[in-house]
C-alpha cells in the first residue's frame, strides 16, 4: 500500500466514523503511525549528526588519494576533519550500545 491509499484508507475511516461507524479507527491509527515514522525518525539530531558525519567520512573518502603526506593547508584540514568525525562517530556507536 503506498502513500496515497493510505491516506485514502485514513480519510475514508473518519468518514464512516463521523457516520457513527468507528470500526475502521483503529486500522487507520496504526497506517498514520506509519506515514509520520520516517518523518519523526529523519528528524532526530542523532539521526541529523549521523549524516552529517557520515558526509565528512564520505569527503575523505573522495580525496584520501590525493591527501599523501598532508603537506598543504587544505589536506591538514580534510584530515582533521577525518579524525573529528571518526572520533565523534565511535562515541555515538559507544553511547548507543548502553
């Protein structure tokens, strides 16, 4: 069932419960909980904070090749970036495991 005939299944529910038929209620409780979980779990600063760690990881990743021995400015950058974000993203994996 996608997005839509949820909605349509939510939207028909109310209708037959304002007609005095609440049967389908429950049903459509359970497909609204389901349209706004990823909405609720996309918001979640961890959540925020993983992508956004995951986004340095990812840059790295892009440009480790042409990092070598860190001799400029830029490369100390990306490479401290690196360790920031792998350092931040060991201690959300060690704080989740609690």
């Amino acid at each position: 069932m996608n997005d839509y005939e949820k909605l349509e299944a939510v939207h028909c529910a109310i209708q037959e419960a304002l007609n005095g038929n609440s049967i389908e209620l429950e049903q459509a409780l359970i497909l609204v909980e389901k349209l706004r979980e990823p909405h609720l779990k996309e918001n979640t600063l961890m959540e925020k904070i993983n992508n956004a760690i995951e986004g340095e990881l990812s840059a790295y990743s892009e440009y480790k090749d042409d990092i070598g021995d860190v001799d400029s400015f830029d490369d100390g950058i990306l490479e401290g970036r690196k360790e920031f974000a792998e350092e931040l993203w060991n201690l959300i994996n060690k704080e989740e495991r609690r």
